[in-house]
C-alpha cells in the first residue's frame, strides 16, 4: 500500500504529461513528490541515475520521460531516438530493481502497436505484425520498455506496470506550428485565424481519418488510479474508447475558438493511417474511465492557451 507522504519520483516532471501527474496526486494529498530537470540529472547517463537513486530512495518511479518528436524527426534522428530512449527507460528500471522501489508506472504510446492491425486495438495485438516505418524507431524502445517492465514482474514479482495513452492534448502542450500535433496545432491555427480577420484555414490531407484524444488529466487520473490499485496484467490502455474524424475535429475546434472563416483541405499531403483506436475495456474492467469529454477538454486546452499565449510567442521567438 503506498503512503501519502511516501516518495514519489516522477521522470520527466517538466513535460505535459509529468506536469499532469504532478498536479493530480498532489491535489490527491501525495506530499513527497520529486523531480529533476534534465539540467540537474542526464536520465541517459546510467552512473548519475544510480547515484541519484540511491540518494534519494523513492518508494515510487512514474516515467514520463522520452525523447519525442515528429514524423521528419524520427526519420532524421533514428539511431538518437532508439537509443535516448531505450538508455532512459533502461536506467530508471534497472534503478527501481536495484534499489527496491515498491512500484514502477511506465508510460508508453499506442505506437507499440502494428501498423494494420485490426480496430480497436487490443493489448494482445503487441509483436503480432510490422510497425508503422516512420516512428518504428520511437516504437521498439516503448516495446522494450513495455517487455522489461512485465520480466520484472514476472521474474521478481514486482508491482511493474505500463500505460499506453492514445493521443494526448491539454495543458501545457506543445503549441509551435512547426512541431505540434494536431489538436494544438489546429488550436493555434483556427485562433490566430480568427485574430486576423477569420482569414482561412489550410490544413493537410482529406480530413477523413479518425483518431482518439484523451486530456492529459485523465492519464493523470488513469496513473493516479494505477498508483492506488494492483492492477492485474502488466500492459493496459489509456483512452476514451472514442474516435473522431479528423473533419469533424476541425469543425469542432473550429466553433470553440469562434473562427468564422473558410477551412480548405489540401488533399496533395498525406491522410496517415486511417483509423488508429485504442480498446480500453481492460483498463475499464479493472475500475478506471475517463471524464473529460473532448468538447469540454478542447475548451479547457483553448482558455489555457489563450491565458499563456503571451509567454508561448516568446518561447518560439527565443527559438528563432
């Protein structure tokens, strides 16, 4: 049973989704959360994870930590990907093992899964066929992440677990145009859009594919829940069960930000896979749903935006 004030270490506290585990089992009473900064622990660097460990003895490792990035950055960067995080992972479970952390949450994305593989997608699907080439790099260090968790756990008996979260957006996320993912990018676009005279709006592809979004402070809650519950297999999903067309997504985002201006497709770029589903009847068999509806998610994330757009601008000039 894992205390209140019991020590929790949650890598990459900084990120999106660490800051919405952070807020989530601090406003649940947690009172001994730790985190450090890349500028004060290199989670690549096995010797400084040791130490690091072994000063401060968490009862608790929640990994949030990755290298991500886009399509163009996973085919630029592939050798970067595959090893930044595999030796990140790698080190943070072999720290948990070493120094007797009662529970380790590894989370991961629904990337693991292959590429055509049927819909939903079931966490029986893993290692069943080929993955999607553009982030196969990203994909195989989770997948080893996801097989080291379950062999602790089945060779030591450890409370190892891992998460695969469908898409995230909310708080905090990456607005920049040139690297985000759609639900901010299309935040951004239709807002400054609108700033400047509902002026049209271009966006990629035909607008047909569906995908699934989850607010990040319903992962919080899922790892909140996962934190509190001996979960009984090693590998869940993390999602609404839900998907959207890419179309309707637009027209939605479209009418919360009050864009009144022309949305045109550009049917010359590429669609992407077609549906991409998470199964989370597991998850849900085992007591855990989300709450956030994606209206009432997307609105939060744009009021959000709109309150940090200033210090937002100055982060992307600073980048420039």
């Amino acid at each position: 049973m894992i205390t209140k004030d019991a020590r929790i270490y949650i890598a990459g506290h900084r990120g999106m989704v660490g800051r919405a585990i952070w807020k989530t089992l601090e406003y649940n009473g947690y009172t001994n959360l730790v985190g450090a900064g890349s500028d004060k622990l290199d989670l690549r660097n096995q010797a400084s994870v040791m130490q690091y460990f072994e000063e401060m003895q968490p009862a608790v490792i929640i990994d949030a930590a990755a290298r991500v990035g886009g399509i163009m950055a996973n085919k630029n960067y592939p050798y970067t990907f595959i090893m930044d995080n595999l030796q990140i992972q790698n080190n943070l479970i072999q720290a948990a093992h070493n120094y007797g952390v009662e529970k380790f949450i590894f989370l991961g994305s629904s990337c693991i899964y292959p590429k055509m593989a049927p819909q939903p997608l079931k966490e029986s699907y893993l290692l069943t066929e080929s993955l999607e080439p553009s982030n196969q790099w990203y994909a195989i260090a989770k997948i080893a992440g996801v097989k080291a968790c379950e062999a602790v756990r089945e060779q030591f008996g450890k409370d190892f677990v891992s998460l695969m979260p469908t898409n995230l957006y909310g708080p905090n996320d990456n607005f920049d145009l040139e690297t985000s993912h759609v639900v901010p990018a299309m935040l951004h676009k239709f807002h400054t859009a609108k700033e400047n005279g509902h002026e049209s709006v271009a966006l990629w592809g035909s607008g047909s594919p569906k995908r699934e979004f989850l607010h990040v402070s319903d992962l919080g809650q899922a790892v909140l829940f996962t934190l509190e519950n001996e979960l009984n297999e090693p590998l869940y999903n993390v999602g609404t069960g839900t998907d959207i067309s890419i179309k309707d997504l637009a027209q939605l985002i479209q009418r919360i930000v009050g864009h009144t201006g022309k949305i045109i497709w550009d049917s010359s770029k590429p669609d992407g896979t077609p549906r991409k589903l998470l199964d989370v009847s597991k998850l849900e068999r085992e007591g855990w749903k989300h709450q956030i509806s994606l209206e009432d998610g997307l609105r939060q994330t744009y009021s959000w935006f709109r309150e940090n757009e200033g210090q937002l601008r100055r982060v992307t000039l600073s980048k420039q």
